[in-house]
C-alpha cells in the first residue's frame, strides 16, 4: 500500500515519535511509506533529499517529505492524520484512498479551541485512539465507534540490562520529564523533589526534555534532546521516574520506565487505567493533589524493598503488553480491510 503519514511537525514529541515508529514498521513490511509535514520554508527541497531524522534509522524506507500544502503529496491508499490540526486540513484533500485520524489526547482539553476541535472529531474519517478513555468519549459523546491502537515500547532497546553505575553507588536518581506545557507540572514536580532532598541528601533530581535547552529549573542533571540508546541508558540508570502530569493519555516514557526498572510514582491521570496498578506495578496519587504525589514518592525514596517490588512488578508487566510488531499488525489490516472496502 501507499501509505502518507502525516504529522504536525518533526520534533522529538511523543505523539509524533508514535506515528513515526508505525511508519518505520509498516515500511519494513514493504508499504511505500511517506512521513509528510508541512514547511514553508525555501530549503524543504534541499532537506527532502537527506532523508534523515533522529527517530529514523540509516536504513529506514520511510521517506520523509516537506511540502508547503498537504494538499501537495501524492495521491496514496492510505492518508493518515497526526492530531486535529492536522486532520482538518486533511478534509480538503482530494484523493481515491482512505483517510484516517490518530487521536492521542483529547486535544480540546489543551491544544486548541474546543469548538474547532470538536466539529474535526466529527469529520467522516476512520479513526483510532489511543487509550480507553479516549473511546468512551467518541462513543458516548460522538456517537463514534473507534479502533484503539495504544503505543508500545521496545524492551530490547529499554532494558535495566543497560544499568552501568557503580555498586557502591547509593544515590537515588530521581528522572523526570521537563516540559513547558503547565498541565505537565514541571515546576512542581521540582518543588517536590528539592524539598524531599532536605530529608534525604542521598537523592539526586535528573530532567530531562526536548523543548527547551537551556532551562531555569534547578536539577542535578539535565538531559537535552536525548534519543534512541542514550536515552535507554538515561532510563536504566534512574531509580524512580516521576510523572507529574494530570493529564496525559498512555504516556509512553511512564513504560520507558517500567521497562528500565525503575519504579513510578505517578498521578492518577486520564489513562493510568490501561498501563499500572496502583500499589503493584506503580505508587498512583490522587488526581493533582501534590502533597499525596510527593507521599508515594518518599514510599519509594524511604523503603528500597518497596521500590524493587513496584519496579520488578512492573518490568513484568510491561514485557507481556502489546508490542509495537501486535499493534502494527491491527493497523496494517485495518488500513488494508478499509482500502478493499472502500
């Protein structure tokens, strides 16, 4: 098949990074597989014939493509839109193929103006989300019957196997994402990691991000635009991950974690239902409640037998979840049943 991905911009993104790894899997099956985004940019021409983007391999079969208008690409069998900004767009384009809506949050919420994004949820395209609770919103809000394709984590490349600091070293790395949106709480995940350091000096406060590269935040160590193997070993090396966002929808480096062995003290966010369970494979706090958050971090700070167990747990766990190869075999035949449909 043909198959046009496209994405709202190249950034080392979750939601694009996702998209990104369904187009390099589909391509290794033989799909004539196009990455697009929009540029208006003079040299989109020059940097189409390079090919390359960290989340790629050399050798990847994903091309690539900068075009000023969507609207521009070739014709495909499969047209598959990354967010809703996006997907409206991909409204105007006129094509023989089928067009498909990947919907990884409820975009409403923050990354645009509700009204807009509610009439493009209700555009006649074939869509897939990517947690429950996104589907029990378009089935009871739009009255739309979705195909859930969650993300997955590759647990050959995020393996405490990787883990090469000292044996005689007792400091408790604290990892934590650093990001600008205020719904991702970084400012108070900070707040609560100094504040514990008070009590235990052994504990060490690690960010890491891909927005911004000199941060005023203060940390132990800050990891910019890491990928691929340094960032396995970024994971391997941490003892807890902190994740203080309210609102994310299956995040995927919350399974980075699971899968490095380090344990998580995490909010009781819109998702947490399709990857944890509270108190076996993760210590959950109470939806935005920053004192509870920073409790079941001290758990894990001041009892190591608890934070091996939740982390153990949860190395289990997240190895018999779904694969990136399982979930690109339900895209895959998704796109083809829907193309012989059509």
């Amino acid at each position: 098949m043909k198959i046009n991905i496209l994405v709202p911009h190249l950034k080392l993104a979750g939601g694009v990074s996702v998209s990104m790894t369904f187009a390099d899997e589909l391509s290794k099956r033989g799909h004539d597989v196009i990455v697009a985004v929009e540029s208006g940019s003079p040299t989109r021409y020059i940097r189409n014939l390079f090919n390359s983007h960290p989340l790629l391999s050399k050798t990847s079969r994903v091309r690539i493509t900068r075009v000023k208008n969507f609207s521009d690409l070739r014709d495909a069998d499969v047209f598959f839109a990354d967010s809703w900004k996006v997907a409206q767009k991909l409204q105007a384009i006129s094509t023989h193929g089928v067009k498909f809506q990947y919907i990884q949050h409820d975009e409403r919420m923050y990354h645009g103006d509700p009204a807009i994004v509610d009439k493009v949820y209700r555009l006649p395209f074939k869509k897939f989300v990517n947690g429950t609770w996104l589907y029990e919103i378009f089935k009871n809000e739009f009255n739309q019957e979705t195909e859930v394709l969650f993300n997955a984590v590759d647990c050959d490349l995020f393996n405490p196997r990787k883990r090469d600091r000292r044996p005689d070293d007792t400091t408790i790395r604290v990892l934590m994402l650093h990001h600008d949106y205020k719904w991702k709480r970084t400012k108070e995940g900070v707040a609560i990691v100094r504040n514990l350091q008070k009590k235990y000096p052994n504990v060490r406060l690690i960010l890491y991000g891909t927005r911004i590269k000199n941060i005023n935040e203060s940390c132990d160590e800050y990891h910019y635009d890491v990928v691929g193997e340094k960032l396995a070993r970024l994971f391997a090396n941490s003892d807890i991950y902190l994740g203080c966002s309210i609102d994310d929808s299956r995040p995927i480096a919350h399974r980075w974690a699971m899968a490095a062995c380090a344990a998580l003290a995490i909010y009781d966010n819109v998702s947490v239902g399709d990857y944890v369970h509270d108190r076996e494979t993760a210590l959950i706090a109470k939806k935005g409640d920053a004192e509870d958050l920073s409790n079941k971090l001290e758990e894990l700070i001041a009892y190591p037998n608890l934070r091996r167990k939740i982390a153990n747990n949860a190395l289990i766990h997240v190895r018999n979840l779904p694969t990136w190869q399982e979930l690109t075999d339900k895209l895959e035949n998704v796109f083809r049943e829907s193309v012989r449909n059509k």
